[in-house]
C-alpha cells in the first residue's frame, strides 16, 4: 500500500518553478500579466511590459 501523506509531484521542484518569473526579452523586466475584458464578456490574459 502506498502512504497516504506522501506527494506524488516534488513539492521543491513546484516550488522552484512557481518562483520563476516571465521576463521580457527587450528589457529583462518581470513582464506583468493582466486579465482584459472586452465589452462583449470575453476574457483575455494580456501580459504587459515595455513594448506592450
């Protein structure tokens, strides 16, 4: 029988890349993601930076 309490995933490898950030390639800023409504209801993620 398998343990109960135990991970399947490695907890410091999802960690590790929920630390990791997009990064913009122009600049190197940490890009920003955005969530943009359009009027008609429909969403969109938008990540924004220098170039937009």
């Amino acid at each position: 029988m398998s343990e109960k309490g135990k991970s399947k995933t490695g907890v410091a490898a999802r960690s590790e890349n929920k630390s990791k950030s997009i990064v913009c390639r122009n600049c190197g800023n940490k890009i920003e993601t955005v969530i943009a409504v359009s009027p008609s209801g429909k969403k969109r993620i938008r990540r924004i930076c220098c170039c937009e």
